[in-house]
C-alpha cells in the first residue's frame, strides 16, 4: 500500500539526484580552468592557477619567505612536504594549510608562506 510519505520520498529521491549530478558537472568544469596537475608546489595570483607563478622550494623547511605578489590559489603535488600560506607579511595574520596533495583558491590573499612537514 502507497502512502503520501512513500510517494513524497520517490518524489524527492530524483530531485536530490539531479542537484548532486549537477554539482559535480559544475566542479568538473572547474578543475579544467586549472593548469595541469605536476610534481611540486606553485603559487598563483590569480585565482585557479591564473596570473604570475611562484614555484616554492619544498626542501626548505621552516623558513618564512614573503611574496613579491599577493598569492590567490595554490597547487601541490608532494609526498612529504605541504604549505602553511599566511594573510600577513612574517608569516602573521591568518593561516591556511595546503595538505601535500591540493589544488585550491585561498580564503584571502596570501602575503608570506613556509614549507612545513605533511
């Protein structure tokens, strides 16, 4: 026996299908805007891999390094390293953590950054 609940529920299950289908279409076409994924760590200006690039030296644990150009997405390909990328100069104000594998627009620009261990 069909009851209002059973009907509300088929008619629900489609609607929610077609929202999450839609979703991953748009973050396909997203990640296509994205330079090709390569080994190593690299900053952009732009947002989704856009504008001037700086490569970072992953084997320079540590060490607070300030951009020549606020940053505005990241990506990296690294076994063992990831990026710690800070709001402020110094490596002070807000701090954003990257992960070894990742390819991201930042909450806000980066001003300074520095390598640390995954």
């Amino acid at each position: 026996m069909f009851t209002i609940r059973t009907k509300l529920r088929g008619a629900v299950a489609p609607a929610i299908m077609a929202v999450a289908l839609t979703g991953l279409g748009a973050g396909t076409a997203n990640a296509a805007d994205w330079p090709t994924l390569r080994e190593g760590a690299y900053l952009y200006s732009g947002t989704t891999g856009a504008g001037a690039v700086t490569k970072v030296d992953l084997g320079d644990l540590g060490t607070c390094h300030a951009l020549s150009e606020p940053a505005r997405s990241v990506q990296i390909a690294n076994g063992s390293a990831s990026l710690e990328l800070h709001s402020g100069p110094g490596c002070t104000g807000g701090a954003w953590r990257s992960g070894s594998l990742a390819q991201s627009d930042l909450p806000w620009a980066a001003l300074s950054y520095r390598v640390v261990a995954a």
